[in-house]
C-alpha cells in the first residue's frame, strides 16, 4: 500500500504490448536501461518456468514493470554461471510522473517476498547501472549490498545481493 493506492502485481500479456512500447520510450526508462532489447512481442507470449513478467496496477492503473527470473536458469545466461536458488528482478516505472511517490518500493517488496516465497531461493541480485546513483540509493534503502563491479553488454553495473536472512529485518 502506498499513500495513494494499492499496487498488485499481475502478469504481464499482449495485451500489454503498446502499453509496454510506450514505457520503453520515456526518457527516465531509456536512461536506466540504454541496451534495452525486451522484444515484447515475442517475449510477452512466452512463460517459461525460470521468468515471471508482471504489470504493477496502482488501483487498477498500471504504472510499471517487473521482471523476476531465475538466473540459472534464463537461457541467455546473461548473469553467467551462478549458483542456484538465486532469483534476478529487473524493474521500472513507466510514466515520470508516478515516480518518487512510494510505488517503486511497495513494487520491489511485494517481489521481494514472492521471491522468497519460494524456500529454495536463498538470494535476489540486481544490477543498476553504476551511474545510476538514484537506484543505487533505493537498493540500498531495501537491504541489497554491493556484491561487485561488472558489464553487462555495454553497461557498466553495480550488483547488490539481498539475502533471505537480511530481508525480515529490512521488511
């Protein structure tokens, strides 16, 4: 719950494809992921077992995205090898002006905990852009810690790790 309204998550569809479009051209989206290649249309009509891709509703009104997979498992391997039982969330606001007014962290904490739902998952990894000093903040804020310096792609980032046992002292 946010002082505003309440957020559920729900899955993502095509149906949500110009919704999700139109995100991926607003300024604030574009700076804080600039290798993004989503490819929604083919993308949002698979469910494979390792990803979840859900729509943020403020009241009945999406206002943004996340992406929870199991990096292991994610066939393009992009995190590398990892070790198992880790979950990887990627996230964002859609509209600029929905940001700075609590819905990204109620967002964060409901995936958080559907992450940690699950027994196995023993860690959540992240990986703002390095230059992203906001987000960096905002991990932090949530009890991730910095785990390493690494590219991805083109980007420079900054992995932070939340571990189950840090969480319910965060919560």
């Amino acid at each position: 719950m946010t002082e505003r309204g309440h957020i559920k998550l729900r899955t993502a569809t095509i149906q949500d494809l110009p919704l999700l479009l139109h995100w991926d051209e607003q300024p604030h989206v574009i700076a804080s992921d600039p290798d993004d290649e989503w490819e929604w249309a083919s993308e949002l009509k698979k469910t494979p077992p390792w990803r979840e891709q859900l729509i943020a509703e403020l009241d009945g009104r999406p206002i943004g995205f996340i992406q929870i997979i199991d990096p292991e498992k994610e066939e393009s391997h992009y995190w590398g090898d990892v070790q198992p039982s880790l979950r990887a969330i990627d996230i964002w606001i859609g509209e600029q002006a929905d940001l700075g007014k609590g819905h990204g962290t109620e967002m964060m904490k409901q995936a958080i905990n559907r992450c940690f739902d699950h027994p196995e998952v023993t860690a959540i990894l992240i990986d703002p852009l390095a230059s992203n000093v906001a987000a960096i903040r905002f991990y932090e804020r949530l009890g991730f810690q910095f785990v390493e310096d690494r590219a991805f792609d083109t980007s420079h980032c900054k992995v932070y790790q939340l571990t189950r046992e840090l969480w319910p002292t965060i919560s």
